[in-house]
C-alpha cells in the first residue's frame, strides 16, 4: 500500500530524471519525505482505531496551505485600507 501511495499520491516515477542514479535516487527521497513530513504533520491527529491515507493528509495539507494564503491576503489589504484611511 505505501508504495501505491507514494506513486498515486506523491507522483513517485512520474519526475522528469535521466537515468543518472544519483538523480533518481534524490527523485525517490524526496518522495519519500513528503510522504514522512506528511505523517510527521498530520498523522497524529487522525484517530488511531481508523485507517487514514495519504491522499486525505495530504488534501488536507492543502486546505491549510490555502487558509494560510487567504489570511495572509486578507490581512495585506486590511493593511493597504488602513493606509489609504489614514492618509485620506
């Protein structure tokens, strides 16, 4: 199961490598922190009695990823309203 995860859910095999081992070996360990970074964040908090994958731990990486984003750009233009508030 783990290596269909990190094929299907990491892209393992799909990056663009040459055939030079060293480069195919840095393709396989990255894929391979991603997919222990993923558990490190986000595999404690999922119930120990249920299973859990890596493509609910990583969708929910990316709601993070995107609420991060969206509060950053919030507070950016709350910041340039105040300006423009004070300034007027």
């Amino acid at each position: 199961m783990t290596i269909k995860e990190l094929k299907d859910g990491l892209h393992l095999g799909q990056m663009q490598v040459t055939r030079d081992a060293d480069r195919v070996a840095r393709s396989v360990a990255l894929s391979v922190c991603a997919y222990l970074l993923l558990i490190r964040l986000y595999g404690r908090d999922e119930e120990s009695g249920q299973p859990w994958s890596l493509f609910r731990l990583k969708q929910r990486f990316h709601a993070e990823l995107m609420r991060e984003e969206i509060d950053r750009t919030e507070r950016k233009w709350k910041r340039k309203l105040r300006q423009y508030e004070d300034a007027a």
